[in-house]
C-alpha cells in the first residue's frame, strides 16, 4: 500500500497510523481520511496485530479540518455531504473495527481531529495537548458528536457554546481523555500501554470493545452521530450568508488570526 498523507508502520503486535502533514499541523483532508480508514481495516484483518495507535507527526495531533481554499473548495450542501460522510465514515471505522484504536496527543487536537479521537478507545495524551471545537468560531458544529456519551451536559455546552480551548489536565479531568503524561515519556508510556493492551489474552479486549459499543448504540450513539452528521452539512452549507461570507473572505484575504481579531473587536464595546 502507498499512502501520500499518512505514514503506516507495523512492528510485532502493533500498527501506528501517522498523520503526516507536519508542515500543516495534519490538517485534515478527504485523501488523508480515506487513507487512515485503508490502514486502519488492513490493521482489524492482520491476525498479527492486537492494537492500533492513531498520532500525528510534529508538533501537533491534528488543527483539524483545512479550510485553506485550495483545499475546501466545496461550496453546495451536496458537497459538503460528500465531505461531511467521508469524515464520519473513518471516524466511524475506528468504533466498528474490533482492535483497540489508542490515540496519542502530542500538541493541538482541534475541531474534527477531537471528533477522530472520540471515535478511539483509549486517549492518551502529553501535558503540552490541547483540546477543543473551534469550529463554533468559523460558523461550524461538530460532525461526529459523541461529547454528550463521554462527559456530563456542563462541560458539552460549555465547550460547544463558548469555543474556548482547554488543556490536557482540563480534558481529563472532564473525562474526555484517559491519561496525561510528562511531554517527553509520551512515545514511552504510549507504547507501554499498547504492549499491556497486546499482552491480554487474543480476543478479550475486542469482545470488551464489541460489547460496549452495543450497549452504546443502544444508548442512542449511533443516532447522535447521524444527526450531528446532518447539522454540520447544514452549518457549513450557510458559508454564503452575509456575515460568514463576509469572515470568510477575511480568512483568504489576511489570514484566520487576523480574521478572528477582525469579528471579535466589533464586540468590544459590549
């Protein structure tokens, strides 16, 4: 298999999916998304695999989706369909396949790449990691939105109405994440915790994994995700309406910085 925007190595009982647009912070794209679902089914049908870690290369998991315009150029509600399930499709592989998925955050993890590690069942993040949906601020929602099944309805509204970041304490102590780690023990104690989860007799840990996703579907989580799926595609599809259109063309023009500096002083005087 030849990938262009991941890097996929294997190495006795475990496979790592990379995210490999440094030079972007791994900013999300449709190829990079259809190329970690390939390697994340190549892992699930490996008998000699027992455990996939999901993490990005530099500085950073993943900002998040890119909205550079020579990237998102979808403009149509049939587009951003289109887009919008291809996200939702690997974020959904990651639930469905019976290999625990552990992600490891080193840096940022943004918008749809805190959507990607939702979807994974374990998270393991340095105490340099930040987190958020900050899609609010570019006239978004999230598109995979299993927030109200991890943490309580408190901190889901606090960080879907406010955009705000937070760190990595901050993340676990919310429950959304399940470990913090020392920034340079991060490869180390990543690595320790695929070996324990490798070493459990072949077989358990997917049962555990099969079971407490019925239970959850159950739950609703399948119907969150479809709707949330639907609100997004209609979020982005408004990009045309005065004042998107207007902070978007900011965007191209001066950059997203300056942009939101731009929309946020005109509410200074509140």
């Amino acid at each position: 298999m030849e990938f262009t925007q991941i890097i996929y190595q294997k190495e006795q009982f475990v496979s790592t999916i990379i995210l490999n647009r440094p030079e972007k912070l791994n900013a999300l794209t449709d190829v990079m998304l259809r190329e970690v679902r390939e390697a994340l089914r190549d892992s699930d049908a490996d008998d000699n695999i027992r455990v996939i870690i999901l993490k990005g290369a530099g500085r950073a998991f993943s900002a998040g989706f890119d909205l550079s315009p020579e990237v998102s150029t979808y403009s149509t509600a049939q587009e951003w369909r289109g887009h919008i399930t291809n996200g939702n499709e690997t974020f959904r592989t990651i639930w469905e396949i019976e290999k625990p998925v552990i992600a490891m955050v080193q840096g940022y993890c943004l918008g749809g790449a805190f959507d990607f590690t939702m979807s994974c069942d374990i998270v393991i993040s340095s105490d340099k990691g930040v987190f958020g949906e900050p899609e609010n601020l570019f006239g978004g929602v999230p598109m995979y939105l299993l927030l109200p099944y991890i943490t309580n309805m408190r901190v889901v509204r606090r960080i879907l109405l406010t955009g705000e970041n937070f760190s990595a304490q901050q993340a676990l102590d919310w429950n959304l994440i399940s470990y913090v780690v020392q920034h340079d023990r991060l490869e180390e104690e990543t690595l320790k915790l695929a070996k324990r989860i490798a070493a459990l007799p072949f077989g358990t840990p997917q049962l555990n994994k099969r079971t407490l996703n019925r239970i959850y579907d159950n739950m609703g989580a399948k119907e969150a995700i479809m709707t949330s799926g639907d609100a997004a595609i209609w979020a982005l599809s408004r990009a045309k309406e005065p004042e998107l259109s207007e902070f978007f063309e900011k965007v191209n023009t001066i950059g997203t910085k300056a942009a939101l500096k731009w929309r946020n002083d005109k509410f200074e005087q509140l």
